[in-house]
C-alpha cells in the first residue's frame, strides 16, 4: 500500500504523526509532505534555507519520502498568503496522489483534502478552538471550513483523544446517515518498552543531581504561561532539595533564562534540544513530570503524549486538570487547577509520591495502535459506516 500523510506541521516537529509513520513505512510505502515556516529572526529571511523554501524538494527519512512543498513565509498575518499557500499544499498534495499511486491519504487542516481512492481525516486537536483563543479568528474560520470539507468526505476519521471524537460524532449525528464516516479513537502513540527501560543514570550525572529529587518539563516551549508555572513552583521549593529542569525548545527559552537568573533561582537547570532517540532517557531521570498547560477547551481536548511519556518512564506527574487527562483515570498523575499556585502545590504533592510504572500504558503503544491505524487505511472504503468510537 503507498500511503500519503498531510502532516498539521513541519516534518522536523515532534508531532502524533511520527510514530504511526515510522511503524507503517516497516510494511508499506510512506510518503509526507514538510514545509519549512520557522523563520524567527531577520536574518532567516535572508538564508539559503528560506531561498530553499521556494522549490519542491524530494528528501528520505530513513524509510520515509519526504516531499517539500514550496511554501511563502511569514503567511500568518495575511489570509491572500494563506490562501496562496493552501492552493500550493493542495497542488501539490493531488500530484503526489496521481504520480505516485497513493492508495489512502491522511490528511489535516492545512489544505483542502485530494482526491484519493481512501481518505481519512486525522483529528489530532481542537484546531479550531485553539487558533480563536490565540486570536487569529479569520484563520480559524478558513481551518473550519477545511476540516469541514474532510468531515464530509472522509472514508473514516480519527481522533487522537475521546473528547475530540465525541466533538466529531456529534457533528455525524447533525448530518444525514450517509454523510457520517466512522470515528476512531486511536490516540498518541508512543514505544511504551523503549520508555520503560531506560536509564536515567547519565542525564542525572550530568545535571550532578545527587540525591535531590528531579522535576522537569520536555517538550516545544511556546507559551509563557507554563513556563511561569514551573518558575513559580521552583521558587517555592527553593530552599528544599529539589531541582527542576526545562528542556527543549522554543521562543519562550530566552525569557525564561533571563527570569530564573532575574529571582535567583538556583534551582532551576536548563537544557537545549534533546535528540528524540534520547527523550526516554531524560525522562526516566525525573522524579516528576510537568504538564502545565493552560485550562481551556482546546486543552481539555489533548491527547497529551509528554504525559504517557512521563508516565512510561516511571515518572510521577503534574498536569492541569483536562477532560481528556481525567478520563484515563492514572493515579501517579496529580491533577491541578490552572493557576501558578495550584501547580507548585501540585508539584509539593508529587514529590511526596514514590517512582511507580504506570498500569495499562499498553493502551498508548505503538505495538497496538500501529496495526489499528494500518488496518484502518487497508479497509477505509467508499463505504459510509456507523461511528466506531473507542473508550480508553
């Protein structure tokens, strides 16, 4: 089977994608469209890699084909550019589908879906939502409209969490019987064993930890709203044997740096980009992992994968109290409410917890959700079916 994935984000983003591509690519030829949008500084616009950005470009991912769309940056702020990068996305999407042969596309809100002999919709957010309260209202509209279209004609559609296909039933039921395609839940996966046996021994040298207990944040740091959170749980627990870790990247980085030296927060350890092969590591040296998202109805929808990834490693966790979250029901997470002293409170409680493998994390491997997702693509068909919607 040729399968072509439509990413929401550039390839080189740690993203819901990357797993289920990796596994399908072990027994079927995987295609994914990229795009390079992360242009921050001036001097970006004046790199070869911008220059780049205008061509098409064929790249491999081990057994992956990655196809560079031509894109024009920055496209945020003006909708005639967003359109014109749609028309790009859609364009090229519907050759690669002619050309190469694709069997089943998967598709996401960034262009409108191609013709294809199987279609499906991965719904891996509340897209919609999270682009009004960032907002980019008239954005929002467009990506509505898109994900309107893969509702409709989509041969099945699957959501990463069950919040989101209750969202996606729902809008089935308004509809007539034939215009409903099944809803799978089928959430983030990730290589549970990988998590489980890792050995945290190196980083915790690294970082001369000691005998302090660790408590870290991993992931793309771009709301300043987490990033104080952790800050104000670090200054809370200053003075106690505990150090606390942001890790990865993200704008956010540079003004977070700047205010744990401002409060003289000693504590506080910082650490670049972490290598994905190296992410189980990392975190099987945490004591605690830090989930401080904000409280909304974009968030309530997560499937938040640093969490499973927290929890795989055999860490206790903090997180804002989502719907999603709620609904699995692990006890080694502490649920908080969204404000800075609820989360430092929740950190205090975490700390107070021993390290303990979660059960039943099998839900959330690669090893199962793979062969759903792949039996899936083989029996999507023209066929419109009743809602499936599976329950964690």
């Amino acid at each position: 089977m040729r399968i072509l994935w439509i990413p929401f984000a550039a390839w080189h983003v740690p993203q819901r994608c990357h797993a289920f591509c990796r596994y399908l690519a072990e027994r079927h030829e995987v295609h994914v469209t990229h795009w390079d949008g992360d242009f921050a500084r001036p001097a970006d616009y004046l790199s070869r890699r911008y220059l780049a950005n205008f061509r098409y470009r064929r790249l491999r991912d081990g057994r992956i084909t990655v196809h560079q769309v031509p894109r024009l940056s920055p496209a945020l702020p003006w909708r005639r550019l967003r359109a014109f990068n749609r028309r790009l996305m859609a364009q090229h999407t519907q050759r690669l589908v002619d050309q190469l042969g694709i069997d089943a596309v998967v598709g996401s809100f960034v262009a409108p879906p191609p013709r294809a002999p199987r279609l499906v919709f991965d719904l891996q957010d509340d897209n919609v939502t999270g682009w009004r309260l960032a907002g980019y209202h008239a954005y929002a509209d467009e990506i509505a409209a898109i994900e309107a279209m893969y509702l409709a004609q989509a041969h099945a559609i699957v959501t990463a969490s069950t919040v989101l296909a209750d969202c996606a039933s729902a809008w089935n039921r308004q509809g007539s019987e034939e215009r409903g395609a099944p809803v799978v839940y089928i959430p983030n996966a990730i290589d549970v064993p990988a998590f489980r046996q890792a050995d945290g021994a190196p980083f915790r040298a690294q970082m001369q930890a000691g005998d302090r207990r660790l408590a870290g944040m991993v992931g793309n740091h771009q709301h300043w709203g987490e990033i104080d959170k952790v800050l104000s749980a670090a200054e809370g627990l200053r003075d106690e044997e505990v150090l606390f870790l942001i890790a990865g990247r993200g704008p956010m980085l540079s003004r977070a740096r700047q205010e744990a030296r401002r409060q003289g927060l000693m504590n506080v350890r910082f650490m670049g980009y972490i290598p994905p092969e190296q992410v189980a590591a990392l975190m099987a040296a945490l004591d605690v992992g830090l989930c401080p998202y904000a409280s909304t109805p974009m968030d309530d929808a997560r499937c938040p994968m640093r969490l499973i990834m927290y929890l795989a490693a055999g860490c206790t966790a903090v997180c804002t109290r989502l719907q999603e979250v709620e609904r699995w029901g692990f006890e080694q997470v502490v649920l908080v409410e969204d404000s800075p002293e609820a989360f430092a409170a929740g950190v205090r409680q975490a700390l107070t917890m021993p390290k303990a493998r979660a059960a039943d994390l099998e839900r959330f491997d690669i090893a199962s959700l793979g062969p759903q997702y792949e039996s899936l693509l083989l029996g999507a068909t023209n066929r419109r079916g009743p809602e499936v919607t599976a329950r964690p």
